[in-house]
C-alpha cells in the first residue's frame, strides 16, 4: 500500500512537472514574439518525456504452483521510480532499484496454478510505454518429494456413526513432504483432499464417505504425490469399530429395564459416543439397541439417567485446545429404551467448564455438573424442565480445588462434591452443600479431607448409600477408599478411616440394600469388594475379582442381582451376578460397547 501511494504521488509530481513546463513555454513564445527590449525569446521547458523501458532478465523466472510469495527481480534498461511490473494481469508492489533493476513482491495467489505468464515494465507518460514481455513459467513442481504419514485425527469411529463434523465426516491427516496436489487415498480411493497452507507441507483433511464407514472393519490410509518424482506414503490403518471405544461410565434406569454407556472415542477422546443395552430381568445379560449415538461433542466422560427413566445426561469434557466441554440431554423412549437428542449446553469456562460428570436430585428437579477443567473451580447448577428434560442455568457455587464428581443425598436434602488438591503433597477434599428444596441453589458447610496427604491424591468418585447414613469417596492417588459418616440433621460428613484399594481406583457403588460396596481398580484390573457394617458404615474387604482392561465404572442393578463394570481398554462391559448373602461377584459374559 505505501508503494502504490508512493508510486501515486510521484505520477502526480510528474505530471505537475510537465503542466508548469508547458506553462513556462507559453509565457516565453509570448515574451519572444511581443519582445522586451527587442530581444529574441527563448523557451525554458527542458523536461525530457519518460523514456521506454526494456527488459533483459528476469529472476527467478519459474516457480512451482502453490508455491510461497517471493521477490521477483527485473534487470533491464530506462527504469525510473514510477516504473511499475506486471505480472501475468496483476500488479505486484514495485520497489525501483536503478535504472537497470527493480524488484516486484509476488504473491502466492499469483502463482497458485500452472501456467506461462508474461511479465512486462510501464514508465508513465509523458513518452515512456511499455517493455518487451518476458515469460515466468508456473510448474506442478517437481520432482514431488515421496509423503510420509505419521497419525490422523480421529482413527476410528463406529460403524454407521460420523465424526464430530457430521457434515464432511472430515479427518485429520499429520506427516511430512504433502504438496498442494497430495490426495489421500482409502483402501486405494481418492478421497477429497485439502491441504493446510499454514502447515508447511505437514497437515492435509480428507472427506470420508458414509458408506465407507458404515460396517465394521479397516481401511488402509495412504497419501498420494504425482509425478514428477512423488509417490505413495507409507500406509496407517482405520478403524470401524463394531461399536463405543473407551468406554467411561455407565447408568442403569430406576426400572432396571436400560443401561447406557459413555464412550470417550477414539485417539483419546476425539468424538464421544453412548452405547444403549436392554437389560434381560431374569439373568441381567445386556443386549444392544442398536448402534452407539453420538454425543455430539469431544470425549464422553459421564452418563446419568434421572431417577424417574425419563431423560439421559452425558458430559463431555471436550478436547485439550480449544472446546470446554458440554452436557447433552437426550429422551429416553419408554418402550425401547433408545436415547433422541434434545439439545445440549456448550461449556465456555464461565459457566460450563470441562464438565466430568452430572447428578440429578431424587425429585428430578435439579441437576449439577462439576467443572473438572478448575477454571473456574465450581459446581454448575440446573433446574430440569419436567416436561423436556431441557436445563437451565441457576449460577455456579465454588468449590476447593478441582471438581470432579458430585452425588446428591438420598433425602435430596444435601449434596457432596470430591474434589482433587491442585497442590502436590497435598490431600483432596469433599465439599459439603445444602440443597434449597425450591430453587435446587447449593450453599456450602464446609469441606472435609479425602486421601492421605503426601501421596497425592485425587479423590475421583463418591457415592452415598441408600440409607444416606454413610458415604464413600475414592482416591485414585492413595489407592484407598476414605469413609464418613453423615449427620441426618446437618449433613456434615465425619470421618470414620480408610480402607484399600487396588491401584488407582476411579468408581465406587453401593448396592441398593446398604450390605455391599464395590470399587473399580483402573490399572490392577479388577474390582474390589467389600460388606458394609450397618451400624459404623466402616467397609470390611471380601476380595477381588478380575475386570476387563483398565475398569472405569460400576453400576448395580435396581434389584441388586447383577453389576456392570465399563472396561475402557478392552472396549466392553463386563456383567456379574451378586451373591444376596456375601455381595460376591460372579462373572456371567462380557459384551462390547
């Protein structure tokens, strides 16, 4: 822009130049023909006409397409300081140089095809014209490096699904030497490709067809360079799962009819899902309704159903840049148990922020939604539409450190919050609420620690019994369950010890009789059991027994006969029977999410 001003300025100069020259002339014929003094006039115009410029060389004269911007140099004869270069139609910043060079600043849309374009040199009138063209050629580049894949982004999805941009189905592609005419290929068809300008030959996004994601199986991933010189990429393989991946938690209906799981999704949590199961009432055996729906957003952490099986919550924690998380509401059809959606809440870190999980109040009324992500370090409240199942915010309430699970008390009356220190060395805790029976708005009375200090713990999930006479938190860094007490009149939790766990325990249940307690083992594979004293609360241990890979959930059934524990490694649920006497597990078959 200064150039062309700069360029404008001296047009302008030129031509007042030659307008007072003229001038100059016309007062001197006067004076020579009238005389003073019986002189002989002279004409003092001595501005010389600009003259025509010519081009020799220019450098570079080739370039290959898609190429970056870059300085054209001009050398010639007769350049002046408003001399400005064409380029193939357009015209390119001039800087003059000397009369024998310029430079030209050339765009990359400018040479964003192949092609031959003329490049020529204007000296403004008067005099002056134009140069002689020189042709710069514009090549599809060569040779062409051979690409290399390193991952894409997502590597899987579940058959008969779509990605988050359910519009494209569009993927992420990551490696090196991709140019402008890279395509991707699926099991050897060319997908449509596009390569990302700002990611110096690194990032290329394909669209997949529905078809090719609609059944399970793989599909062999390559990215393609033409000639000159290119080649085939090494080859990545993706994946169409029979269903949900990584899966996190799972909910049972008040009927004991449906089980619902969330699914985080693949490449850690790209696209969520929620896999639906009927429950069968005589041997608790799930079966599946269907595909997995999707979540609607990034990782899938928690599903909760409300108390009365009408309406499902998933929470979605989002993903690591640029996306804080949301809660979706879906309807649950009576008959089938198939979850519609009916809208969801978008987290933006000033009400909704990286939500782990949601607890529903016993009457229906209210929901709470911790925001894992400490920023801010709060509960998010709702009141639910009776009608819809729809949410609306009430405000936030904070909390002491970071929140992660939240269990409302069976009277309705209180609500528990674990919470993860964020300082190292330094115990978790359980945040203690009230519940206003009108409004659902919580009002703190206190905290009270969770885990052993020094280990670093993080309390991750708590659960109060049926009674509402005790509660249990688990802490994932101490590998132990902590145990209260809870005061009926005030809600005040007290501490009555801790007991072990295996390592790095996520999730804990109570079965609905009070008798039993169950605890999922993350990285030891299996799931602890123990018998609840009915007079302290205080947890007497009676094994374990083994899970699928890394267990994250557990559920029990209504009728306290069966358990559901999500295995997230090996992508399936694995379905027990409860002994009524001794709260042991049985393992009666797995099923995939």
């Amino acid at each position: 822009m200064q150039n062309s001003r700069t360029l404008e300025l001296l047009r302008s100069f030129t031509n007042v130049r030659f307008h007072l020259g003229a001038f100059a002339l016309v007062i001197a014929t006067v004076i020579g023909v009238w005389g003073c003094g019986g002189g002989t006039g002279q004409s003092v115009n001595n501005q010389s006409p600009s003259p025509t410029p010519t081009i020799t060389t220019i450098s570079p004269n080739t370039a290959a397409a898609g190429g970056a911007a870059f300085t054209l140099t001009i050398n010639g004869t007769n350049f002046v300081a408003a001399s400005m270069v064409n380029f193939g139609g357009a015209a390119p910043a001039t800087t003059f140089v000397n009369s024998t060079q310029l430079t030209a600043a050339i765009v990359a849309s400018s040479i964003a095809s192949t092609g031959t374009l003329a490049v020529t040199v204007t000296n403004p009138a008067s005099g002056g014209g134009t140069s002689n063209p020189i042709n710069f050629t514009i090549t599809s580049g060569g040779p062409n490096p051979v690409p290399t894949i390193n991952s894409f982004y997502p590597n899987c999805v579940p058959a008969g699904e779509q990605f988050v941009d359910s519009v494209n189905n569009q993927f992420t592609i990551s490696g090196g030497n991709f140019v402008p005419s890279s395509v991707v290929r699926w099991n050897g068809t060319d997908l449509p490709t596009t390569l990302d300008s700002n990611s110096l030959g690194t990032i290329l996004t394909a669209q997949v067809p529905a078809s090719d994601i609609a059944a399970a199986g793989t599909a062999a991933v390559t990215v393609f360079n033409p000639p000159p010189g290119g080649g085939s990429s090494n080859s990545l393989t993706f994946t169409t799962t029979p269903g949900g991946v990584a899966p996190q938690s799972i909910a049972v209906d008040s009927a004991g009819k449906f089980a619902y799981v969330a699914n985080a999704g693949c490449n850690g949590g790209v696209v969520g899902y929620v896999s639906m199961y009927t429950i069968n009432p005589a041997t608790g055996a799930l079966a599946p309704i269907g595909p997995p729906v999707s979540s609607l957003d990034y990782t899938a952490e928690s599903v909760t159903v409300d108390p009365f099986g009408k309406f499902a919550y998933v929470a979605n924690a989002g993903d690591d840049f640029s996306n804080d998380g949301s809660v979706v509401s879906y309807t649950i059809n009576a008959t089938t148990g198939a979850l519609t959606s009916t809208g969801s809440i978008m987290g933006n870190c000033q009400g909704l922020c990286v939500p782990e999980s949601v607890a529903v109040d016993p009457s229906g009324k209210f929901a709470y939604v911790p925001n894992g992500a400490g920023e801010p370090n709060s509960v998010a409240m709702y009141t639910i539409n009776a009608t819809t199942g729809a949410l609306t915010s009430t405000g936030m309430i904070p909390v002491d450190g970071f929140a992660v699970s939240v269990t409302v008390h069976p009277s309705g009356k209180f609500a528990y919050l674990a919470t993860a220190s964020g300082t190292p060395g330094s115990a978790g805790n359980v945040s203690m609420f009230t519940i206003n029976a009108t409004t659902g708005a919580l009002t703190s009375i206190g905290t009270v620690a969770a885990g052993t200090i020094n280990a670093e713990p993080a309390p991750i999930s708590i659960v109060v019994d049926p009674t509402g006479t005790f509660a249990y938190v688990v802490n994932s860094g101490s590998n132990d369950v902590s145990m209260y007490s809870i005061n009926a009149t005030t809600g005040i939790l007290t501490s009555i010890g801790s007991i072990a766990a295996g390592t790095i325990p996520l999730s804990v249940a109570v079965d609905p009789t009070g008798k039993f307690a169950y605890v999922t083992n993350f990285q030891s594979n299996d799931v602890s059991m123990y018998t609840i004293n009915a007079t302290t609360g205080a947890l007497t241990s009676t094994g374990m027994i083994a899970a699928g890979s890394n267990p994250t959930s557990i559920a029990i059934h209504p009728s306290g006969k069966f358990a559901y524990v999500t295995n997230s490694g090996s992508n399936d649920v694995s379905m027990y029977s409860i002994d009524a006497a001794t709260g042991a597990l049985t393992l009666i078959g797995t099923i995939g999410t």
